[in-house]
C-alpha cells in the first residue's frame, strides 16, 4: 500500500473509540491503518469552524482516498442542522457522493460484543440505527464484512486495505490478488444451542499452547469441541480455521492465514504453491503473532498433507509444530501418536454419556418426551453426537411419523433387514450388536421425507455423497436441467420443474439433518459419517433405488459440465475451479471404479482442465496430488488412451518444475511417441507435447539441440494451424528466447519483433 492509497477516513460513534478498555474498536481500525501504511483521518483530527457541518464533513472526506464505516448499534450524534441525520450516516452520504472507495464493517448482531450492555441499546434511536444498517447491507457496490471484536476487525480490515489497491500500484499488488486463499472464519453456526458433555475438555483447552490432536471416529464430534473451543476465545485472541481436507483446501487456507499476519507477496506464492520451505514462512509469522493464538486445523484424516519435504508430520518440519505463543488445535481420526509424534497431546474423544446424550436429544426435541425416554434412545445411538444430532432434528422437524424418543426407538429395532456398515470396533464389547450401526437412523428420515412427498431426497443424498465430504459442495454445481431422472424417481403431475424439485429436496434434507447448509456461501456439507454411509448404499447388491449406475453418472456429468464453462487460463475462474479440486478427488475415489469407460474418460478430461489450472495459479502440491490420484484409478483405460497420455503429460510438466528436467525429458518423449502412434505426428497435443520437450532440453542448456526441435514443431505447426495460432505463436517466441539464450542477439531480436501480441 505504499504508493496506494494514502488517507483512510474512519467513520465510527463515540462509544467505539471508549470501548472496550483493554482495546477499542477504533483503536484497532487505527492499528490496521498504520499497519497499512496509510493516514488516519476522522472528524475528530479537524479542528471546529465555523461552517455547516456538511460543508464540513465534505470538505474533510474529499482529502480522503478511503471510507471505513465501523458501524455499531447506537445512532450517534445528531447533525447540527438536519435533525433527521447522525453525523455518521452524513459521513457514510457524502463518501458515496464523492463515490470513494467504501469499507463497511458491521458488529455482529449475532455474535457476543465486548461492550457495555447500554452501549448497544440504543433506547432514543435504536430505529434509526436498525434502518441505518439495513440499508448499508442491501447497498451495491461496497464490501459489507461483519466482525465480533476488535481483533477480528484490525484482521479483517488491514486485508481488506491491502487488497484495495489502486490501479497504479504496481505489478506487486497484482501478483498478490492472483494469490487464492480460503475463508478461515470459524463455523460457529454449526454449533448446537450447548455443547454437552465436554465441559471439561472445553476447559483445560482455552488456555493450552502446543499441539493438542483431538482424535477419535467420525461423528464423535470433534470438530465441534474445536469449534467451541474457538468461539470461547475469539473475542480476546486471533482465531483460524484451517481446512485439512485436502491439499489445495490445506494451501488455501494457510495463504489466508499469513495474509492476514501481514505476508509478503513471496510468502504468499509460496504457501498457495506448498514449496519446501513455504511451513517455515507461516512459522515465522506465528512466531511473532499476537500472544494466544489459536489455529484450528480440521479434518487432517491424511496427516501426509501436514508433513514437509523433509519429513512427517511427526518430525516437527511440517505445518503442525509445538507452538510458544498458541495453540495449533488437529481434528483427525487418526489417533496414532507415532502419527503425530511426541510434540503432539492426543486426545481422544469417546461417545457421550448417557446423561449428556439425553440432553443433547432434550435441547433438540424437548417434546419428543421425558429424560428417561431419551436416555433410552440415547443409549441405542451409542451416545454418538453425529446420530444424536440426526434423530433429534428428525423428531423435531414437523414431518415425522413417529413424534417421540420412545416411537423412534421402536421403529429402529423393528427393522432388522436395514444394512448396518458402521459398525464398532471389531475389539469393542458391541461388536457382534447389530443394533450398533447408526446407519438406520438416516434411512429413517429418508423414509419420512418420502412419505411426506419427497421421494427424491433419497437419490439426492446419494448423489451429494458422491462428492467430497465435510466439504462445501457449491450448489451452483447442481444443475438440475441435468439431473432430472434423479429429481423426478416416481411420475410426478409435471408441474413442478426441476430447479424447485432440487430446492425441495435439499430443504427437506437440511430440515433433518442430513446435510448443512452453508448461509452466505451458497453450499451446503455432507458429514463424512453420512456420505460414508449413504456411498455404501451405492454399493449393495441388487435393486438398490435409486440406480447407482444413474447416481455416479450424473455426478460426473455435473462437474465436467461445471469445468467445461470455465477457463483454466482465465485468473478469475481459478478459485472455482480450485473449488472443484476436493470433488474431483472424491469422484476417483467413490465412482471411478464402478463407471464405464466413457464416463471415466470424462472425468479424467475435467481432472486435466483443473489441474491445468492449478498449474497456472501455482499449486503444484495440489495439481501433482490431483493428477497422481487420477493416474492411479484410470489405468484401466490402457495406457495409449489420449486422457492417460494427457495425465502424463502433466506429470511430466510437475517433474520439470521440481528441477528434475532430464526425468521430465524421458516421460515428454515416451509421450510423443505414444501420442504420435495413436493421435498421428501432426496432432495438435502431440506438437505440443514435442514443443514441452524442446523447452525441457533448453532448461538443461542443450541449446542448439532445443532450437532444432523447436523449428520442427514450429514447422508442423504452421503446416497445420497456420502463422497466427496462439500455439504457432508460443512456440515462435520460445524459439527465438533459445537463439537469444546462445548469444545471437539480433537474429532472436528480429524473432521476438516478428512475433505480434496475442
């Protein structure tokens, strides 16, 4: 921001310079200012004259470069001479009069704010304010961002100000707003109404430093005690909310991270691409954070994606070490201490007691019965939270058959032909208790959203499961024109469309629990325990409905139809496409196996338009994960399958950006020749596999032979696409940078001139 913008003007009420003591909110904007290197400026900085105060305020904000609205729940002071107007509304006015860039950030009506109770009722004004605030949310062409507390907003304000860069503020910033990352808010609005049960695990965690893994099965509610345990200290501390999932989702995060810990442009590239030392940069920056930092990494089922270059998560060198200044807080089934090693506390989380179970089914249902009637359903949930969660949004939901604890239980054990595949452990005392299994709990409400005229609940889930779990799945990826027979399983009267069938089905699923909905993102998340289970289904043998040929086949039509309108060369497609990433990876593990060729050469060309554009973003840890993965399960297509030789191809791309250049040689050429062999020499990805091997021989400095493999290529290129094709074109200005790279300056000068701008 140093040659940006150089005067924020801070519009704000008087209580939020006093409150609260230790830090005010103004305080911290003010911090996040200077951070920014940029000026302060307010109605306060002015000296009082004798003039209107509109001519006033115009005259201080036109000296302004920036407006930032702080805006609490009190209407403040009124103007002078419009009697009708708070001095801050005539501040918010006269920016958008003067269109300056404008920064709004609303205290969270729904969150607990560290301020005096009279401080946030206003009893004089409270309309106006409400009024106010409204129209600041329903306002076009402005950030809106919420914030709970002064250290959430000097964080969120200090990226909005770096981010908010001027045309002329170089390629630097530019550079950097390429950089993706990730939300890492925590999802308090997943937690239950009270955390039962874990009051004290809740208690020893606030004020722990190090590495503390919370482990156990999935359901059992780990990620939950994470969540509580952030939304108890994010009022006074900095909070993060890391995604483990996956790699790209691991990197994006980390990006956001370190954004927010005031990174460098390098930094930044660093940790998107996941290079060697990119665990050391986000150290550093932790290292001198805030004391009392809490960074929540979840769902690390795959500890490999925390480890290093240099070794496993166990061995310190990755992105989970033992803090002095926070606490890095691991959810993970993965509960091996060799795993984590000796710098981590394993905590496994068990079931909840019988007690505690009954009050989560009380706090969800409380009219669904007594406690003694809870406590019965609760001990044959197993006390998981998961399941418990489940069964008392069902009975809850106003569309059940059977409205009691006691009612529910009953129609569990009458159904013994249900499929039970989550199962406890095979050294657990219930091991060989059928009843065990949770997995009826969830046909149950299937069932009951049939009977209540929604049949295609059940497909859809199967679909939805299809897809990565715990993971937002963007409904803007289902596109119901395309999943019509799923939407549709029974003859319906035709005049309900599609797009409404799938807005039914996915209320009735999130009205008992079966999926999340995502407020804000347009998402929603499938728990893993519930995909795991509901993919399991896809697998019984026999007339299983709905189809699972049917279910896997539109769910790969879905994302290849979903990448095919984006551009993977396009910046402003990437986040979506990187988005897709997880789901990709999910799709080759549950469907590629059981689809046929066509359908699996499909996803495999989607695999290569996103990892083409992991390359162009610079997540190459993601894009050799990606690809890796879909090598592995496509091997049954042969191995001279055009898709397969593109993998390879982009193995051999990541190979090169390793260093590892003369290995990347031998997989290019081994690919053009497949590819020549079954696509013919003068087919365009054959040519531009050779020109890869030209750059490749040239990045080892074997020049002369690069430059005679480029004017091979060069010359199959204009025989084929002509002078002006953009490939034509590259490989004329790769040609000339190999003649410059051996001295021949006024023969490569002349290549480079005769090469147009494309």
């Amino acid at each position: 921001m140093g040659s940006g913008y150089r005067r924020v003007f801070l519009s704000h009420t008087s209580e939020l310079r006093q409150f609260p003591a230790q830090q005010s909110f103004v305080a911290a904007a003010e911090s996040a200012v200077i951070r920014a290197q940029c000026l302060v400026t307010d109605m306060a900085y002015f000296a009082a004259r004798d003039q209107q105060p509109a001519d006033r305020c115009r005259e201080i904000l036109e000296q302004a470069d920036v407006y930032i609205g702080i805006i609490g729940f009190r209407y403040g002071s009124l103007v002078r001479d419009r009697a009708e107007l708070s001095y801050t509304e005539l501040e918010f006015d006269t920016a958008t009069d003067l269109q300056l860039p404008r920064l709004i950030f609303l205290l969270d009506e729904h969150q607990q704010i560290p301020l005096p109770a009279e401080q946030i009722l206003d009893l004089e004004h409270g309309g106006r304010q409400a009024a106010f605030r409204r129209r600041l949310l329903e306002q076009a062409g402005m950030t809106v961002i919420r914030v709970a507390s002064p250290l959430e907003l000097e964080a969120r304000l200090y990226q909005a100000l770096v981010e908010l860069a001027p045309p002329s503020a170089g390629p630097d910033v530019s550079r950097r707003s390429q950089v993706v990352g990730a939300s890492v808010a925590v999802p308090v609005g997943q937690l239950p109404v009270e955390v039962r049960g874990r009051d004290d695990l809740l208690g020893s965690l606030r004020d722990e430093r190090g590495v503390i893994v919370l482990a156990g099965m999935g359901g059992v509610g780990k990620s939950t005690v994470a969540a509580e345990v952030a939304r108890l200290v994010r009022p006074e501390r900095w909070v993060w909310w890391v995604s483990a999932v996956d790699a790209s989702s691991l990197a994006a995060g980390m990006v956001t991270v370190a954004r927010l810990l005031g990174a460098g442009v390098s930094d930044l590239q660093a940790l998107a691409a996941q290079a060697g030392d990119a665990p050391d940069r986000l150290w550093a920056l932790l290292d001198r954070a805030p004391d009392g930092w809490l960074l929540v990494i979840d769902n690390a089922d795959e500890p490999v994606l925390l480890s290093s270059e240099l070794g496993s998560v166990a061995s310190g060198t990755g992105w989970v070490r033992h803090g002095r200044r926070g606490l890095v807080l691991v959810t993970s089934r993965q509960a091996d201490q060799q795993t984590w090693g000796r710098q981590a506390r394993i905590v496994r989380l068990a079931p909840l007691s019988d007690h505690s179970a009954a009050e989560v089914l009380l706090d969800l249902a409380p009219h669904a019965g007594g406690r003694d009637q809870a406590a019965g359903l609760a001990r044959r949930l197993g006390g998981l939270p998961l399941a418990l969660h489940l069964a008392g949004s069902y009975l809850s939901s106003g569309v059940t058959r059977w409205s009691s604890f006691s009612g529910y239980q009953r129609a569990l054990d009458r159904d013994p032909a249900s499929a039970r595949l989550l199962r406890p452990d095979p050294d657990s005392h219930r091991a060989d208790d059928p009843r065990a299994s949770i997995m009826d709990t969830w046909e149950l409400s299937l069932d009951d959203l049939a009977n209540h005229r929604l049949p295609h609940a059940r497909p859809l889930l199967r679909l939805l499961s299809c897809f990565a779990a715990a993971v937002p799945i963007p409904l803007d990826l289902l596109d119901p024109t395309r999943m019509h027979r799923l939407l549709f399983p029974i003859p319906d009267d035709g005049h309900v469309g599609a797009a409404t069938r799938l807005e039914q089905g996915l209320r009735g699923l999130a009205r008992v629990g079966l999926v999340d909905v995502i407020t804000g993102r347009h998402a929603v998340i499938v728990h893993p325990v519930i995909a795991a289970s509901s993919q399991a289904h896809l697998l019984l043998p026999g007339g299983a409905e709905p189809s699972p040929d049917l279910v896997r086949q539109i769910a790969i039509q879905l994302v290849t139809a979903a990448v095919g309108t984006l551009n993977d060369a396009h910046p402003p497609d990437w986040p979506w496409l990187r988005r897709l990433t997880p789901h990709l990876l999910a799709l080759l593990d549950t469907v590629a196996a059981h689809t046929e060729d066509a359908g699996l050469a499909a996803l495999i060309e989607a695999v290569h338009r996103v990892v083409v554009a992991e390359h162009w973003s610079g997540a190459m840890a993601a894009a050799r994960h990606l690809t890796r993965k879909a090598l592995a399960v496509a091997g049954r297509l042969g191995e001279d399958h055009p898709g397969i030789l593109d993998l390879r191809h982009l193995l051999a791309y990541q190979t090169g950006q390793q260093g590892r250049w003369a290995e990347a040689e031998d997989v290019y050429r081994e690919v053009a020749d497949a590819k020549s062999a079954v696509l013919g020499p003068d087919d365009l990805r054959t040519l531009v596999t050779r020109n890869d091997i030209a750059r490749t021989i040239a990045k080892q400095g074997r020049w002369q032979e690069a430059e005679a493999e480029y004017r091979q290529v060069l010359a199959a290129l204009r025989r084929v696409l002509g002078d002006e094709s953009p490939f034509t074109l590259t490989t004329r200005h790769e040609l000339a940078w190999t003649i410059a790279s051996q001295g021949r300056w006024t023969e490569a000068e002349a290549g480079f001139r005769e090469v147009p701008r494309w």
